[in-house]
C-alpha cells in the first residue's frame, strides 16, 4: 500500500481528534488533488537536487507499511505520528502555507527550502519503516540512548548558559516535541538530521541546521 493521500473526507474520518484543535488553527486540508501536484513538484525538485531526497521518497512510496499523507493550509502543524491512524500506520502532517527559517548566530535567519522541511518529516516515516524500534521505545533504555540524551543535554546547558546538565537532561526527556510514541525525539532527530537533512542541505546548496534552530514561521 505504502503511501496514501487521503481525500480531505477520509482526513476527517481518520483522523479527527488530531485536527481539531484551537492550538493549531483548525487547519483547512490540502485536496488530493492538490497534494498529488504537491508532491510531482517536490519529486521533481528532488530529482534535480538531492539523491538523498530521492531515496527517501523512494523508501516511503515503496514501504510495506502504509504511511498517509495529510497536507494542511491556513494554519496546522507539521510532523510525523508512528502508529497513527492504527497500529502499524504512519502519518505525515505538513502544513504547507508555513515558512521555515534557520537561527544563525550572529547573522540573520536563514531559509530552509519548504521541500526540505517536508522531506525531514518523511525522513521520520523512512526512520519509522527501516527501525520501528526508535518509535515503539524498544531502544530507550539501551546506553546508546542514555549518551545521546547526556550529550544533548551538554550542548543545551553550554548553548543557553542557564541550567544545569542534569535540568537539560530531564527537560530533554519531557519535552514532547514529536508525535511520537513514546517521545524519544533527541535520538529520532539527530538521526534524521545526520542521515536526511544534512545530506539534503549539502547536495542542494542550503544551510545545515542544529537540532533547536529551526524556526516555522
């Protein structure tokens, strides 16, 4: 089946509770017809730009596992949901009006093409469908995990300059910043970022991004 753009009905049937709520806008949905242009153009782009961006496309458009598609207008949110709308599916939620800029120090924002914004959150489906084990919490007790969150927490500690190590790392493990099941968003992005984005950046010519400075605008 692999990936599927749901008619804005099948939006609503399926996933519902997810879209309606004030803190996002109660976002208008992308037609298919309008997400199926969408996505020749970000094929197209990726054909041009990124054999990083065609391999993930490729990933997810061939997977096994059926990952939905959902593209919002006029307000929305943008990121991948593991075992949404059932267990064993995936959804991409992108809200396609947003603009994305890069925090520079120093220097003024930086713009992050729209594309490569959508093609992190499908790197987060390639994650799920190549080690479903980083969204189902298999891996969150393993050392590897405990380093990456100690290293994290030392770059934010340094990086902001008022808090501990220690408070860096429980707010690391808290904070929800993905749609994830359970959060575990610092080893799931600094993976998407290093395998995904970054070779995207540099093949297309744009600024690579830490892991906090990306705003949405």
């Amino acid at each position: 089946m692999a990936l599927i753009i749901p008619t804005p009905d099948e939006v609503n049937a399926l996933f519902r509770a997810a879209l309606s709520s004030d803190l996002f806008g109660n976002p208008g949905i992308a037609s298919r017809t309008e997400m199926l242009a969408i996505l020749h153009e970000v094929r197209a782009w990726a054909s041009a730009n990124s054999v990083t961006a065609q391999a993930i496309l490729s990933v997810v458009t061939n997977a096994e596992q059926d990952v939905y598609l959902v593209g919002m207008k006029g307000g929305g949110y943008t990121c991948f949901s593991s075992d949404d709308p059932a267990p064993g599916k995936g959804v991409v939620y992108f809200n396609f009006d947003a603009r994305f800029e890069i925090k520079q120090e120093g220097k003024a924002n930086a713009p992050l093409h729209n594309y490569i914004a959508f093609l992190h959150e499908m790197g987060h489906a390639k994650q799920w469908i190549e080690t479903p084990e980083f969204f189902n919490g298999s891996l969150q007790n393993k050392p590897d995990f405990a380093k990456v969150i100690k290293t994290a927490a030392q770059n934010m500690a340094m990086r902001t300059g008022n808090c501990s190590f220690g408070d860096a790392g429980r707010a690391l493990k808290l904070q929800n910043l993905r749609l994830t099941k359970p959060t575990w968003s610092v080893r799931i992005e600094n993976d998407n970022l290093m395998r995904h984005e970054w070779p995207m950046c540099d093949e297309s010519g744009h600024v690579r991004r830490a892991y906090t400075d990306l705003v949405m605008l």
